[in-house]
C-alpha cells in the first residue's frame, strides 16, 4: 500500500487557484521533499492531506484513509510538524505532551520516551515560553511522534535554527525514516532537501513542474555535474528561493 | 495505537481534556484572575462605602402617628437619628428598598396610645421591621433595640420583629435594581470577553491547527471551549451570588438565573469566537452588545421612557429577561410562570446562537 495517493487535488480560495490538478505518490519509508517558493501550494497542500482543508476536487489518501471522508481514521496514521511555533507557551513542555498524550489515548510513559528521544527531558518542567527556537521545534517533533504515527509532515522543520540544531533535527527525520516512517517534508533549503529526500517534488503556482529523484533532477535540469537541486529550482520556478512570490 | 473510535466516552475525554486544559489555565492566566478580582472589588464596593460611611449613630425610622415621648427621647439622643415614614406601608417599603448595608435598617412602628401605655406602667410592645437582607439578623436586632429603647424611657419595651420583615417590590427597589444591572452586566462583559478569548488565543497561536489535526474534532474543540467557559461564568456567577447571599430569597430562582446566564453568555462568547480571528477585530462589536444590553436593562428597570416599538422589544432582550429572574430571586413571592417563561426565552435565543455556531463550525474546512 501506497503511504500517500494524490490524484488531480484542487483547492480554489475565492476564485483562484491555490493548487490545480496535482497528482503524485509516496512510498512507505520514503522522505519525500515538496518544495516550492513561497505561495505556491505547499502549506494549502499539507493541510488538504492533513484533513484540516477540503479540496476544491480531486482525491487524496494518507495511509488508504480517505482525506476527506475518513478524516478521523487519517488523525492517529499522521503527525504534523508545523512551521509556526504553536505550543501552549504558558504550560511546560511535559504538560504539553500529557495534553495531546489525552486526546490521543497515549500512556504517560510515552511522553517521557518522546521527551528523552528529542533531548528534552532535563527542561520538561520549564515553560515553554521559556525555550530557545531550537528548543521548541524538538517539541514540536516531540509532539508529532507521541503517538507513534505513519506518516510525518514537517513543514519547514528547520527554518531559523542554527546549523547544530538544524543538523540534529535531521538526524532525528533520517533515524524515524530509517524506522520505517513515511516524510513528507517542505523545506526552503535545498541542500537540505537533496540530502534528505529520497525524490522531490516541485510545486510552482498551484501545478508540479517536475517530480523525481533529486539526482535525476539535476541531470534532467542541470547543464553540468556541479548542477545543485538550487539551480533545478531557480529554473524550474523562475525565483531566487528566499524571496516572496 | 488506538486513538479512533466513536464511543461517546471517547468522545466525552477528548471535550473533558479540552475544557479541563483551559480551567486549570485560568487559574495561572493574570487576565481571568484580574477580571474576578475586578469583579469582587465592585461588588464589595457599597460595603465598602458602607463601612467607610458608617455614621456614629444608627437612623431608624419611625411611623409614629401619637407622637409619642419615644421618638422624642430618640431624637434627642446623640445614638440615634430619627427619620419620620408616613405610614406603616411607606416604612414597609422604604426599609423593604435598602439592604446591602446601605441606609436605614431597621423601621419601629409605635402604637398611637404608646405614651399612655407607658404611663399605666404597662410593658408596651412595639413592631419592628428589618430589609429582607437582615432577616438572619432580626434576634440581634430586637435585643439591641430593645436594650437601647429601654433605656431610654427608664422602663422595659418590647420589640416584635417576627415576621415583620420588609422585601423589595419591583417598582421601587432602585438600589436592587441597580446591584441586579450591575451583576448581569458583569456576567455579560465576562462572558463576552473571556469565552471568545479561549477560541482566539487558540487562532492566533496556531495552536487550533495542532488540535484540529489530533483526534479532537472541531465541534469537541467547541464544545471543550464552551464548557471551560460555562465554567468560568459559573465562578462569576458564584462571585455575584457569594456577596448578595443574604440578599436572595428563593435560591431555585437563582439557580435558574444562573443556567441562563451560563447558557447565554458562553453561546454569545462562542459566536464571537467562531466568527472573528482576534480580540482587536471585535472590541467595537463587544461594546455595542453590552452597550444594548446594559442600556435595555436600565430603560426596562428604571422605567424611561422610549418609542413604543422599543418598548415591545425590550422584555425580549436576553440582559433583561436574566435581571428579571435574578430580580425575582430576591423577591418576597416568584411569579413563577413568568420567570419560566422568561428562560425559556434566554435559552431559545442561545439556542439559536448555538446552532449559529455549529453552521459556522462545519464551514472552517472550506
């Protein structure tokens, strides 16, 4: 069985196009980079796959669950790392846990796994107004693998963090995909996707203009070897990553 | 891991664990504990006044149709002042009006052949009546007065307080009514402005998208919310209740009042919640609602006077239908039939804003 199935997803907002008629798949195990410059469908296609939008038309399964019709058989298959910092800033890093540890049926001992597995057990009492960025996104991942899920998004997972930090939060996406988790990861940084991921997708304007191996990308697209995932993409989308669309 | 099913106990632990997050929230957040502060400093206000007032001689009032040599020893004496009711009706109504520690509490009705009574060395009995907020207070007061009339007139007088006590009507309790405006005001302004707040700071810090991608769904995240609400108005409603115990009469009145201000303001927070992203996008439509609905109790309760359309829309407006169930807790008899009538209406009108609500709630994926 196929981790995610996409076919010919839409989603308009008031008329316009945010994604048209993408279509893709994703293997069990596999990290699969969905990159994009700003605006062009990313965040509006992980919430589709997330249950959290409708689409406009087309289909979508996350783990044979129907997006939109089995959106509460979706909920324990996926974890979501957000881009933004949403924590509950006034509540420690362990109450956090134990709050979603509820409403997803999860022992207490599973929050003290999580926290230990991202290296926060010392500062699991603090607040996490209190936390450093770097901090709070191994929270976030924390939060997104208390309940053991098979499939992970991580949008933007390591945008603003120093370079220790940034490594070690992909050490942590490479060890749960070696495990046999499925990642859907958006990324701003190409390096990183190309490390990362076993195929990349580029979204452009609401449409994928290519879909494959970041390897065969760059052959596809480069003029030479020296061709980096970065020059595929400024081609491919005509912009400078970075800047606003 | 098992984290999918519709059993309803499920569905009840995801709500509990929604609503128990914000009440044990409440209890760290300096908003929620600034507002009841506020709120009980209000309240204990005319207290305040009362005690910081408080003269160095009681008033009684008297309706004294013989004139006798009692009030006379009464005015003359610096622990008193006397002030004079027309009849034994105006004494009934005028102590009936007060309470709260405010003004006079205590009215003495002397018997028109008083002085001769006394003078036949008789043990003449006079009737005494209290504010219906004393009434615990009648034993302490008739041995008081009595102590102190005695003295007075160098010879033994009785006081009969029993069953003499003095309730508000609604035509002329004003200080009533204003504590009743005031409370319901209260319980609005804290309904509206701390039941949407658990809704927008879930908005605004994104942290509704990571519920809404757990196994919580959007109606529980409601529900949850509208509970930790209900609880919040409840404390309040506790507040307001703790510091006119003494003054409400049927408390199953007040236990109605307080479901329909629960059930009324959480569905009014939670339409606000629904509808708008953050606090400052509805800071003009907040004043505008307790602008009417403080305004309708006042022209309803003080009786002003407005265009005949108005008129018949007022009783209507849920603000007056709870001060009107609030008002006759602390009445003498409950016109029961319409004060049913009247919560009914409250709760028809949540009702309409619930599922208001829950239209807009099964939109937020679209």
């Amino acid at each position: 069985m196929k981790a995610i199935i996409v076919q010919d997803l839409t989603r308009n907002y008031n008329g316009l196009r945010a994604v048209e008629g993408i279509s893709f798949d994703v293997e069990p195990g596999e990290i699969f980079g969905f990159l994009g410059p700003n605006g062009a469908g990313k965040t509006t296609t992980i919430k589709m796959l997330t249950g959290q939008l409708r689409p406009t038309s087309g289909t979508a399964q996350v783990m044979g669950c129907d997006v939109v019709e089995e959106r509460q058989a979706l909920k324990p298959q996926i974890g979501v790392v957000f881009e933004n910092h949403n924590l509950y800033e006034r509540l420690s890093a362990r109450d956090n846990l134990r709050f979603y540890a509820r409403l997803y049926r999860v022992k207490k001992a599973r929050v003290e796994e999580v926290l230990a597995h991202v290296g926060l057990t010392d500062r699991a009492q603090d607040k996490v107004g209190t936390y450093s960025n770097g901090m709070k996104q191994r929270l976030l991942i924390a939060r997104a693998l208390l309940h053991k899920p098979k499939v992970l998004f991580l949008d933007e997972p390591t945008k603003g963090l120093d370079p220790n930090v940034a490594r070690d939060i992909r050490a942590i996406a490479t060890e749960l995909a070696d495990q046999g988790m499925t990642i859907f990861l958006t990324t701003h940084y190409m390096e990183e996707a190309d490390q990362l991921s076993d195929r990349v997708a580029i979204i452009n304007q609401g449409r994928i203009v290519a879909l494959n191996t970041p390897e065969h990308l760059k052959v596809e697209y480069g003029e030479d070897e020296r061709t980096t995932l970065e020059d595929v993409f400024v081609h491919l989308t005509g912009r400078h990553l970075g800047r606003g669309s | 891991m098992n984290t999918t099913s519709n059993k309803p106990f499920d569905n009840l632990n995801v709500i509990w664990t929604i609503a128990s997050k914000d009440i044990l929230d409440a209890i760290r957040n300096r908003l929620v504990i600034s507002l009841i502060l506020g709120l009980a400093f209000m309240l204990s206000m005319p207290r305040v006044m009362s005690w910081m007032l408080d003269p160095p001689y009681t008033t009684v009032l008297v309706y004294d149709p013989g004139n006798s040599d009692l009030v006379l020893e009464l005015e003359n004496s610096p622990q008193f002042q006397v002030s004079q009711a027309r009849s034994i009706e105006e004494l009934k109504k005028t102590i009936g009006s007060m309470g709260f520690g405010l003004g006079i509490e205590v009215g003495v009705v002397v018997p028109a052949d008083f002085d001769q009574m006394i003078s036949a060395a008789g043990q003449p009995e006079l009737d005494g009546y209290v504010s219906w907020t004393n009434r615990a207070k009648a034993d302490e007061f008739q041995s008081d007065y009595e102590r102190q009339f005695s003295d007075l007139l160098g010879q033994t007088v009785h006081l009969n307080f029993e069953g003499n006590i003095a309730y508000p009507s609604r035509d002329t309790a004003l200080l009533l009514g204003i504590a009743v405006i005031t409370s319901v005001t209260l319980i609005l302004i804290m309904g509206i402005q701390l039941v949407p707040n658990l809704l927008f700071e879930e908005k605004q810090t994104k942290t509704m998208e990571a519920l809404l991608v757990s196994p919580a769904t959007i109606r529980q995240v409601v529900v949850g919310k509208a509970l930790a609400g209900l609880f919040y108005i409840l404390v309040i409603v506790g507040v307001v209740f703790a510091f006119y115990y003494s003054a409400v009469v049927h408390w199953e009145a007040a236990i109605l009042a307080m479901i329909g201000c629960g059930a009324f303001s959480v569905a009014v927070g939670l339409v606000l919640g629904s509808f708008f992203e953050r606090q400052q996008d509805v800071i003009g439509l907040m004043m505008l609602l307790v602008l009417i609905f403080v305004g309708a109790m006042f022209v309803y309760m003080v009786n002003v006077q407005v265009p005949s359309f108005v008129e018949a829309i007022i009783p209507w407006i849920p603000s007056v239908t709870l001060a009107k169930i609030i008002f006759a807790s602390f009445l003498e008899s409950v016109p029961w039939a319409e004060i049913y009538w009247d919560l009914a209406s409250v709760l028809g009108i949540s009702a309409v804003l619930y599922a208001i609500v829950i239209w807009k709630v099964r939109r937020s994926d679209r």
